[in-house]
C-alpha cells in the first residue's frame, strides 16, 4: 500500500471512530431526557418507550440498505446518515416548543434512519479499514468510543441545566438549545464525510473469506446459521440494553428501589455509561489476547447474575447491579457482530444490513419492558433481559464452534496477537489454507 493510499485509510478510519463519538453524545443526549419527556407529555412506562420505539423501528429497512451499500459506497452512506441524523434532531426542537409528541415520534424516527445508515456502512468500514485479525478490536473500540462520549454527555448535563432548574418548564429552554446545537454541528460532520478521501475495501473483507480449496460455502445468508443465529441473538441483546439504557433514570428514581433525585440520577448515569465504556474498552483489550467467544460466555453469566439482582435489591445494591451489568453487557453487540460476519467476504455487506436489522429489537423490547412495568412493577420488569443473556451464553458454547486453519505468513514475534476466533498466530508456520466450518 503506498503512503497516500495509507494516509487516506487512516483519515477515513479517524473519521468513523469521530462519528461514532459524536453520534454516541448526541444519541445520549436525545434518549437522557426520557423522564422528562414522561412528564412533559403525560405518559405512563409504554408510551414512554415510544421514543425507542420510533428510533429503532427504521431498521427493518437495514437489509435494503445492506444489498445497496455496494453501490452507493460506505463513505457515501455515512455522508446521508450524517445528514438524516441532523434532520431528525433539528425537528425535536419544534416538537418540543409546540407539545406535539407526535412530531417528536417522527423526529426520533429520522434519528433512526441516520443510526440505521450509520451501523450498516460504519461497521463494515471499521471491520475493513485495516487487517482482519483486528477486526473485533476495531469494532469494540469505535463502539467504546460511542460509549465513552455518552460518559461525557451526561456529565454535561449537569453542566448546562443549572442545579435550581427542577421543573420540566424550566429545563425546555435548555433542552431545545442543545438539540440545536447538536443538529448544527451534525451538519458540519456531513461536510467532513463529504471531503473525507474514499477508500476501497472490498479487497480487504474478501480476505476474510475461505480459500478456494476450501468447501463452498451456502449461497444463502439464510442458510448460514452463525449468520441467523447471530441475528437472533443480536436482536434480543440490543433490545435488553434499550431497555436498561431508556429507564435506567426511572429505575434509580422510583422510590421502591433507590428513590434518588433527578439531578442525582443524571450524575450517576455519567457513571454508568463510564462502566459501560470500561467494559468495550477492556472487551477490545482481551479480545487481542482472548478468544472473543469465551469472552462473550463470560461477560453472559455476569450479565445474568447482575440483572438478578436488579430484581430484587433495593438502595446501594440496587445501584451497584445495574452499574455492573452495563460493564458486563458492554461488549455483547459489537463482538457478536465480528463473530457472525467472520469469513463472509464479499457477502459483509449484505450481511451487515441483515444483523444491523436486529437493532429492531430496540423497537420492540422496551416497549414490552414498558407494558411490564406498568403491571408488574419496574423492578420485576428487568426480567425480560435474562432471556436474550441466556441466548448471549448459547451463542457464545455452542454456536460459534469453529474449527478454523488459516493462512498465515511468517510474522515477528514481538508485539504480535492472536487473531479473533482462535486461530493463533504462529510466526514459524506457513500458509495452510483456509477453512471455516459451523458445528
């Protein structure tokens, strides 16, 4: 690779890891206000969820935009992610100003669009902007970044709504100036993808695919079953994190659990989002060293214990369950992602947009966490993500059992890492060819 063609490599993978920091803060900033919004328009637990309803519900049409992704381009995806993404958040300030909750479900689900075109070009590019070893560690640290900007937004909050403004009429002045700000500046991330140098890498995700001694894989992503099973699992996982993300304020709040203030659930939800940040980061870290799966299956019976306790703790131990099951469910999206693509070549793209289409569950779950809230109580309500933890365990034994050997050329032993899925990195043995087969 010549130094200009590095160069832009490098600007393009800057460029997304800045997106997915920024749209992380602005993402936070639009789902941080859900209490208020509960307020503000009147609504029980479910009509609450709407809002996460609208913004995932977009992603149904993930696999359209996956099968058109090669033509229109990844760089050029991005680009009209960024523009519908300041669309969406431009419209909740006139949602906001006038009452009208049904504008502000239209804006929500622009927002999603945006996300929508974000993950189905962002992901492949992260996975494909470098070596594919590295691909899981790339994946987890744009999403940390995404999750590393939601411990700031949070903390900014507190910031600029002074600490005298309780009521809900005194902090929608605030509220509509900063989802101004953020809709300008979304706007001037558009531009940035726009000039950002183009980069080809489609020659890179065919490397991920078996040689051509190797059997010939299925046609068909649906007869994959990583692939399917992967898509499953990514739909429930996504839908249990919506859910502890959207009424991880209402939990803290409700005075049968920890009956804390408003101001205090906002501080602690910068904490939380800081776990949830350590966990990617660390989940990238391992990952170099660790087979993803076993990871997974780890981070899964943490997940299971923590939101156990969710159910029944009260006070401190209330607070400590749901911070530690952020840090444990942190990395389950994007490692399940690099597992379910792994090998697909030049089908990734198409892959990408059907388990980006999992992100449906977004839309679907927490609006039954919320119809559970309001009959059996918030707390109990958490109960619903121990489902989707126990398929994260499955996926993690059991479906990712792969007996892969790779080709491998000769690399010096300081510094190097085992690539992803256990195949180890052996400087003293040479190509063997490749092969990749699901048990």
């Amino acid at each position: 690779m010549t130094a200009p063609e590095t160069r832009s490599v490098r600007g393009l993978l800057y460029t997304v890891y800045f997106i997915y920091f920024f749209c992380g803060m602005a993402l936070c900033f639009e789902g941080a206000f859900n209490p208020e919004f509960k307020e503000y328009f009147h609504l029980n637990y479910q009509q609450q969820q709407y809002t996460t309803f609208a913004k995932n519900i977009p992603f149904a049409l993930a696999v359209v935009i996956g099968f058109l992704l090669p033509r229109a381009g990844y760089k050029n995806c991005l680009s009209i992610a960024m523009a519908l993404f300041a669309t969406g958040t431009l419209l909740l300030v006139p949602g906001l100003r006038s009452g009208n909750y049904t504008l502000v479900l239209v804006a929500f689900f622009v927002i999603g669009m945006g996300f929508n075109f974000q993950l189905v070009a962002g992901n492949p590019l992260l996975s494909g902007l470098g070596p594919q070893d590295g691909g899981s560690s790339r994946l987890n640290l744009g999403n940390a970044l995404g999750a590393i900007a939601q411990i700031i937004a949070p903390f900014l909050l507190t910031l600029i709504i002074p600490v005298t403004t309780v009521g809900i009429e005194g902090k929608m002045p605030y509220m509509q100036g900063l989802f101004l700000v953020i809709g300008l500046v979304l706007i001037g991330i558009c531009l940035l993808t726009l000039m950002a140098g183009n980069v080809d890498i489609s020659a890179n995700l065919s490397s991920n695919s078996a040689s051509p001694k190797a059997a010939p894989a299925p046609d068909s992503l649906w007869a994959r079953p990583k692939v399917m099973l992967g898509f499953i699992t990514i739909f429930l996982v996504l839908g249990a994190e919506a859910g502890l993300f959207g009424l991880f304020r209402n939990y803290l709040e409700d005075r049968t659990v920890a009956g804390i203030s408003s101001r205090g659930s906002q501080q602690l939800f910068t904490v939380y989002f800081a776990v949830f940040a350590i966990g990617r980061l660390a989940g990238s870290w391992v990952q170099k060293r660790v087979k993803p799966a076993h990871t997974l299956a780890f981070n899964a019976v943490g997940a299971l214990l923590f939101v156990g306790l969710m159910m029944v703790a009260t006070g401190g131990m209330a607070i400590m369950s749901i911070m530690s099951a952020g840090f444990f469910v942190s990395i389950f999206f994007p490692t399940l992602y690099s597992l379910a693509i792994e090998g697909l070549g030049e089908r990734t793209a198409q892959a990408s947009g059907l388990l980006t289409t999992g992100f449906l569950g977004c839309a679907l779950l927490p609006v039954l966490q919320g119809r559970l809230a309001d009959t059996i109580g918030l707390p109990r309500s958490f109960g619903i993500c121990l489902v989707p933890y126990l398929f994260v365990l499955f996926y993690a034994l059991k479906g990712c059992k792969l007996t892969t050997t790779r080709e491998m050329p000769n690399f010096p032993t300081t510094g190097s890492v085992a690539p992803e899925l256990g195949s180890p990195l052996n400087p003293d043995t040479k190509d063997q060819g490749a092969t990749t087969k699901y048990r």
